[in-house]
C-alpha cells in the first residue's frame, strides 16, 4: 500500500496573487508546441527546456533520442520534461550531490516554476522520493493538478510571475537562488576559489594614453636616475661661538 502525500498548506506566494500583466521584456517568455511557426522555434522551445531543468546543457548532456521523437511528434512537451529529469545528467548533478530535501525544492522549482511552500512540503515529496523512488517522484510531480493546469502537455515550465508591477526587484532566478551544488560539495569541489594578485592592474581609454612627445613618456627615465641633492647643514646652537661670531663694536 502506497502512502499518501503528506498534506500541506499552500502559502501566498506571487503566482498565487491573480493580477492584470502588461506584456513586456521582464515577463518570462513562454515556449509551448501550440504556436510553433518554423523548424527554428522548435530549436528553441529545446534550448528553453535545457535551460529550465539542466540550466546549461553541454553536448554530451543532450537527449538526443529525446529531441528526436519531440521532433516527429511521438511525445509531446511534458513527456520530453520527463525524460529529462530522469536522464542520468540530472540524477548524477542534483539527487547524487543533494539531499532529499534539497533534491525536491530544486526539482519543484523546475517542474512547478514556483518555491517550495515550506518544509513541509518538502518532507511530504521527499517521503515520496523515498518510498518510490526519482520515476515515482517524477511522475506524481508531473500528474499534480497544478501542473496541468499552469502548463499542460505543451508549454516549457517557467519561474512563473517573478517580477510583480510596482516592485523595484524581482525574485531571484531558480539557478541562482538554489545552485545545483549546495556549501558542503562546493567545499569539496575548491570553488569558489578566491585569486589574488599582486598587482593592480589599470586601463587607460586610447584617447588619454599619452601622446609622442609628452613628458609623461619620460617620466620613468625621471625616476631612473634617482638625482640626490645636498643634505641640509645641521646646526645646533650648542655649537655657535657667539662672541667670535658677533662682529665687535
């Protein structure tokens, strides 16, 4: 017998707030198969879902197969997100180097485009990551009702609503708020790795670099010389004769 998902209590978080967006640069871009116009858009409706599970993809990380069968419509958006939360790139760069808990918040960040609630809900998915395994966790994450709802079977997930009218910033972007590894493997792995220099090094725009002729390009030859004048007599009163020195009278 399965055990049911531990219930939680939704909080307000910004996609939760119903309001009137004006369309503009800071809303996220959406990518979805229902209005692909060119082979070119599909390319890029790839590419966002990269970015949105892997952040970046190299070339030995792409699901080749994958993109195949998105491309000859034998599985449609959802089925290609699955695929690539259970590749091995992501297991091996998130549940292998993370906890359960933190495995779930940055799965459900990917997957729902929204934070986690608070703990716990992230107890409630991590019971499941235990008893049924990353495909369980997967599949019960992409069958929840929000998730159909916000994205259905076509649209690339998204941070939804992270820049609201009338505030000055924004939320964080996912990848930044929650890296893939967290401070204990970043302290394995050496990074991030502080450089220090010995030097300070300036730039000087063409225009201000001095010119031929300039006494600027001589001043190093100045200091080269290193000139020394003479050093001032050191006079004491203690060894002026003033009777000899005071002309008589």
């Amino acid at each position: 017998m399965a055990i049911p998902l531990l219930e939680y209590s939704p909080i307000s978080q910004n996609q939760r707030v119903a309001g009137f967006e004006v369309p503009g640069d800071e809303q996220p871009r959406v990518y979805s198969t229902e209005n692909l116009l060119s082979s070119t858009d599909l390319d890029n409706l790839i590419e966002a879902a990269y970015r949105q599970i892997f952040f970046h993809a190299f070339a030995a990380d792409r699901e080749r197969f994958l993109e195949s069968q998105l491309r000859s419509g034998q599985i449609t958006v959802r089925d290609f997100i699955r695929g690539l939360l259970l590749s091995n790139t992501y297991k091996r760069s998130f549940y292998d180097l993370n906890s359960n808990y933190r495995f779930v918040e940055q799965t459900v960040q990917r997957v729902l485009g929204r934070d986690v609630y608070d703990n716990r809900e992230k107890l409630a998915w991590s019971i499941v990551v235990a008893t049924k395994g990353i495909k369980g966790f997967v599949d019960d994450l992409l069958n929840t009702n929000e998730y159909l709802e916000a994205f259905g079977y076509d649209t690339i997930p998204y941070q939804r609503r992270r820049v609201l009218p009338g505030r000055s910033e924004g939320e964080l972007p996912f990848n930044i708020k929650s890296p893939r590894y967290d401070a204990y493997y970043r302290g394995k792995l050496g990074f991030p790795q502080i450089v220090w220099q010995a030097t300070v090094r300036s730039y000087k725009a063409p225009d201000r670099q001095p010119k031929t002729g300039s006494p600027a390009l001589f001043m190093d030859m100045a200091r080269s010389i290193n000139a020394r004048g003479n050093a001032p007599q050191q006079l004491s009163v203690m060894n002026i004769d003033i009777e000899k020195s005071v002309p008589r009278r």
